[in-house]
C-alpha cells in the first residue's frame, strides 16, 4: 500500500477489520488478516496509560495462535505433558513476550529467579549453535513439565512435532535429523511472531528476538522492567540477540514487508 489513508479511510478499514481480529487467522486469505491484527497489536501498544501493554499484545498474539491453530486441526501431535526433549535447547522470545511470563513468575518465590539466573549464568557464554546442543534444561521446566504452560512463548507454542523419540535423540543425544515438525504450527508461528514484531517496529519498540534465558534474567530481577522497557530504556542491553531475527534474514523481510503495508493505514 502507498500514500496515507485520510481519517474516513481508516475509518471504514478498522470497521472491515473486525472481520480478522480475535478471530482464527485464516491462511488462505492472505496478507488481509496479518494485517488487520497488526492494526488491532498496534492499538493496544499506543494505549500509553496501560503499563502492561507489552504483556497484552503478548497475550493477545499467543490466543491469536492458539485460536488458529485450534481451527485448523493439524496433525496429530506427539506432544504431550512430561515429554521433554525440547526445553533443553536453545530458546528465544520476542521481547514482549517476556514481560507476560514475569508476571506470572513474580507472584511465586524468589527460589525461581535466583534458579533463572543460575541457569543464565551457565548459557550465557555459549555461542547460539552451541547452545543447541548444551542439554542445559529450561529453569520454567519443573518435575518434566512446563510450570508456565498457559503463557509460554510463542517459540514454544511452534516446536511441536509427530514423532517424540525423534525429538529425544535430536535434543538430548545430538543426532543429526530433520526435526518432525509439523508445518501448519511452523508456519502459523512464524506469522503471528512476525505480526507482533511488526506491530512493535511500528511503534518503535525493541522487536527482534533474544535468548530466553537472558530475558527472563533481566524481566524477573529488574524492578518495573516492563514500564522500562516501554519507556524505551534498553534493559536486554547484555542479552545475546537471535541470529534468526537479524537484519536481512528471511524473518526480517517478512517483518519489514508487513510494516510497510501497515504504516501508511496507522
Ligand atoms: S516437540 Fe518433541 S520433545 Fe517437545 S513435547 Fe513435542 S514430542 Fe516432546
Ligand atoms: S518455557 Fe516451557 S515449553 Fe518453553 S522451553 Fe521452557 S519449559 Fe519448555
């Protein structure tokens, strides 16, 4: 799209757009639905009186998916509670993500953010590609299950797959296979994390993804973390960036590709 709309145009757009938001993405559609969810991400991220925004639009993304993934029954899963193999790997997050796990962890004891930063301490010198490979374990898995299910990020929601002792010998004994993902959750994930990321480029908040570990060190031990990050202060300074969000890399075009069809209708 070029040119900005005028205020009538907008107007009659976010009217059309009731017809995607909150609702099932449906993948034939196009970039329509993308869009009109980035407009609904963008309006909840300009609500400058709400100091959760980040945990809402957070929220609001990871019900986008499961929501359409729900709708669009995929294949059968392997994945169930206590399979594992997973969360010993590397992790990222886009940085809003972060704050809505925080929440959640800051009403349980301090045991979990002194057993985060251990957990850090480990990885954080290790390089990503290594990092795969490490065996350290998530610090959210307890007792072989995620503590924080209901909001954990949308990496998580994405790594799924059909066949479990597959899983087990490429994350914990290093085999080299093709993971057995399933391409409707890989695909979907991308979409909405490039969404919500589109959504905060838009906005000028920090989007590109960073490691898991280091975000969780720096939201659960640093006080009003999410009101400092909104107001622009780079407290995931340290963190360790994901490759994959660089600059130039496929997930980037697509990012910049759906904000510069957005910009002009915002
Ligand atoms: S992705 Fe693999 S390791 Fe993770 S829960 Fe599913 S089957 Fe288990
Ligand atoms: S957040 Fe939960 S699902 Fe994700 S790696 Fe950690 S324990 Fe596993």
């Amino acid at each position: 799209m070029s040119g900005k709309l005028s205020r009538s145009e907008k107007r009659r757009l976010l009217k059309a757009d009731s017809r995607w938001v909150g609702k099932p993405i449906a993948l034939n559609k196009g970039r329509e639905p993308f869009e009109a969810n980035i407009r609904h991400m963008v309006s909840i991220l300009r609500d400058d009186k709400n100091m959760y925004r980040a945990s809402e639009v957070s929220e609001y993304a990871h019900r986008l998916h499961e929501i359409t993934m729900r709708a669009s029954k995929p294949t059968k899963l392997a994945c169930a509670k206590g399979c594992y193999y997973c969360c010993h790997t590397f992790v990222t997050v886009v940085p809003a993500e972060v704050f809505r796990v925080a929440g959640v962890l800051q009403k349980r004891s301090d045991d979990i953010v002194n057993h985060i930063k251990e957990t850090h301490a480990k990885t954080s010198g290790i390089s990503q590609q290594d990092k795969w490979r490490s065996l350290v374990p998530c610090p959210l898995l307890d007792a072989d299950s995620c503590s924080i299910h209901e909001v954990r990020p949308l990496t998580c929601r994405g790594c799924v797959s059909t066949d479990a002792e597959s899983c087990k010998r490429i994350y914990m004994e290093g085999k080299e296979e093709v993971p057995p993902f399933v391409i409707e959750y890989n695909s979907v994930t991308t979409a909405i994390a490039a969404s919500l990321s589109a959504a905060l480029r838009l906005v000028g908040l920090q989007d590109r993804s960073i490691d898991w570990n280091g975000a969780l060190a720096v939201a659960t031990s640093t006080k009003n973390s999410e009101e400092r990050w909104l107001a622009g202060e780079d407290i995931f300074s340290d963190v360790t960036r994901a490759i994959g969000t660089n600059p130039g890399t496929p997930f980037d075009k697509m990012v910049n590709g759906l904000v510069q069809n957005v910009a002009p209708t915002i």
